[in-house]
C-alpha cells in the first residue's frame, strides 16, 4: 500500500536526478505545488533531528544528523572525513535518511545514493555549513582528515508517509524471557 501525500507525488520524478540544475527542476514541477527539495528541507527542519542509515559491510549502521542546507538547488548534508559513517558512503554509497514529524504523526523516507561534493564546491558547501554553526570549526579545522563531507542524494526518492495510528502488539518475547 502506497502511503504517500499527493504534495510528494511527483518527489520522485523530481528526485530520480537530483543532479539536475534548478532550472530544469523548476520545469518539471508541477504548478501549484511547492518545490520537493524545500518541502524536504522544511520536513527535516520541522524534524530537528533525522536519522541517517547506511551499510557497513553486511551490518545496518543508523545515526542523527541535523545540519542540512540548501544550496543551489540541492539538498546538502555533512559528515566529518574522519567519521565510520563518511567510510561507509564512500564504500557503499546507497543509503536512506528518516525524519518524523510527532505533530502531524507523519515521516519522511528519503532513499538515494550519497553524491559527494568535490573540489571548489566542497569547500564552498563545507563554508556554508562552518557559518552556519560556527561550533562546528572546533570539530572540522579543515586540515587534512578534519573536513566536512558534503553530500546530496542522487537518483533519490523521497515520501511523507503518515504513521499508522496506535496499534496492537503482536509479538512481545521480553515478557517471556523476564520469567
């Protein structure tokens, strides 16, 4: 069963190459309805903290992030050089972020494939995200093995998905084994 909101619909043509300039994802928006990349932005801003998974090896890895930006029309997040979780996307790129929204009891899924910034446009998004948590310059000096990572999802999908009301437990083997 597809769980998606129509405001979302078309996230995934959108999304399927979010390499694409924002002129031509302005052209394939649809009229009316407001840009996917700043709707997620929004999602992930009303959120606070989102989660982040990825694979290391054969082992599930997940963990919060917060900081993320938009920046020529492309959602951008960063991780530290020196993190297990920036070894991970650079040896299996595949990866999906989570976010929920308690209030409207919703959340979002994005699933992708870690794109990251290079040359002059990593350090220019590594600046954009140094000013914005200045904190941030103590962890990441930019020397070697200190920077921050920047990345984008590409051939993403994303969907706002409302959770299913309270539900009855089906399984509960805690109770069994505290006997």
């Amino acid at each position: 069963m597809n769980h998606s909101i129509p405001v979302l619909a078309a996230c995934a043509a959108l999304l399927a190459a979010t390499a694409v300039s924002p002129a031509s994802a302005a052209a394939q928006e649809r009229p009316g309805e407001p840009d996917p990349i700043e709707r997620i932005d929004g999602i992930l801003s009303q959120a606070g903290a989102f989660f982040l998974a990825t694979a290391d090896g054969d082992q599930p890895k997940l963990r919060p992030l917060g900081a993320h930006h938009v920046v020529d029309g492309k959602l951008w997040l960063g991780v530290g050089e020196f993190k297990d979780v920036y070894r991970q996307l650079a040896a299996n790129p595949k990866c999906e972020l989570v976010a929920l929204l308690p209030a409207t009891r919703q959340w979002l899924r994005w699933t992708g494939r870690a794109a990251f910034a290079v040359g002059t446009d990593r350090q220019r998004l590594e600046e954009v995200f140094l000013e914005a948590a200045p904190g941030l310059r103590a962890i990441y000096d930019k020397s070697p093995g200190k920077r921050m990572m920047c990345f984008t999802l590409a051939d993403s999908r994303a969907e706002l998905i409302p959770m299913m009301p309270p539900g009855e437990v089906l399984l509960d083997e805690t109770a069994a084994a505290a006997e």
